[in-house]
C-alpha cells in the first residue's frame, strides 16, 4: 500500500483495563485508548515515521480493518489528528 501526501496508516493498540476491583472499563474511561503504532507514512510526513506510537485525536481520523488488524488513516503535521508520539 502507498499513501499520498502527510498521510500515515497506524495499527491501533488495543489494552484492556480493568479497575482495582476488576471491572472492565471500556475505552472511553481508558486515557490511552487512542493509541496506534505506525506502520505507513506518505512521502510528505516528516515528523512520524514507522514503528513510532503515537496519540490521535479520534474523531478525525477514519478506522479501518486493514489485512485483518484494526487499523486508522491520520493525517500528518501541524493541522493533523496526530496530537503526540507516546
């Protein structure tokens, strides 16, 4: 797969969190829920590149199943969903 421009294709990271007293808490209760691990950058992103772990605003960016993992489609750069590398 080639991605154009400051496109990057990341590989969500999935944890399961339970409380002290072992209830499962879902991912909106889980402050790294929206992780992934990059595993294509465009030719045009100069600040990500693969294998980084980075932080993404979820909103914006657009999941898809990708050869069989759960994957995300960000944007690079300063006006991307990319807001930090963990």
């Amino acid at each position: 797969m080639k991605l154009i421009g400051n496109r990057v294709l990341a590989e969500k990271i999935i944890s399961e969190n339970k409380s002290t007293s072992g209830i499962i808490l879902g991912p909106t209760a889980d402050l790294n829920a929206h992780r992934a691990r990059v595993i294509i950058v465009g030719p045009d992103e100069v600040n990500t590149k693969v294998g980084d772990i980075v932080k993404y605003d979820h909103n914006s960016a657009i999941e898809q199943e990708v050869d069989g993992k759960d994957c995300v489609f960000l944007r690079g750069g300063e006006t991307g969903n990319i807001l930090f590398k963990v």
